[in-house]
C-alpha cells in the first residue's frame, strides 16, 4: 500500500511537471507575440524561423527540459496505463509480466529520447 501512494505521488508530480513544461513550451512556441521571451528566442522574429532554432539547439536549457518532459511524459503515461490495465483484474503473472513490460518500454523510450535531445544539441553546436 505505501508504495502505491509513492508511485501515485509521483504520478501527480510527474502530471504537474509536464503542466508547467508544456506550459513554458506554449510560451516560447505559440505565444511569442503575448510574452516576448527574448532570451529564448536570440534572433528575433518569429519562433521556428532556422536562426532561432538554431540559437535554441545552441542551448543546454532545452535538451536538458526536453529530458525532463519525457521522463515525466512516460512514467505518467505508462502508469497510467498499468493501472488501467490493472483494473481488467489480470491474474498476478500477467500483472508482473505487464509491469515488466512497460517498465522496459519507458527505459528504452527515455534512452532513446534522451540521446536524441543531446545529439541535436551536439548537431546545433557543430553548425
């Protein structure tokens, strides 16, 4: 029981994360024009012009976030999902075998996007 109420915990946790990543991506993206973030934006203009994107993939800030939103993004998805799939009450073996399975899943899908967020980082900086 105590480690459930740890895991769903984190599951909050991992939810109000992607609330204020999404949020400051909203920001950055789509809402230029409203909140002029400059610093984040270097070269002026609008968003997804190649300089900004290129001053962006410059930065640390954003492979390091974009990390952050994944692993928060897929251990909210992922145990949102167990549980769903918990409640078809699969027998115990099944329910190991599912766990197993997404927790693997999640680890590769993080490796993988992580190493994704830092070689367009060493990609950006070599340009």
């Amino acid at each position: 029981m105590i480690r459930d109420a740890k895991l769903w915990t984190w599951h909050v946790l991992a939810g109000l994360v992607i609330f204020v990543f999404l949020g400051l991506h909203m920001l950055i993206m789509h809402l230029d024009d409203v909140v002029n973030i400059a610093s984040l934006n270097p070269a002026g203009g609008h968003p997804i012009d190649w300089a900004n994107v290129v001053a962006r993939g410059k930065m640390i800030f954003f492979p390091v976030t974009y990390t952050v939103l994944l692993g928060a993004a897929l251990f909210h998805g992922l145990y949102g999902l167990k549980n769903i799939l918990f409640e078809l009450n699969l027998g115990d073996g099944v329910k190991r075998a599912t766990t197993v399975v997404l927790a693997l899943l999640g680890l590769g899908l993080f490796v993988y996007g992580t190493w994704a967020a830092f070689a367009s980082l060493a990609l950006a900086r070599s340009l």
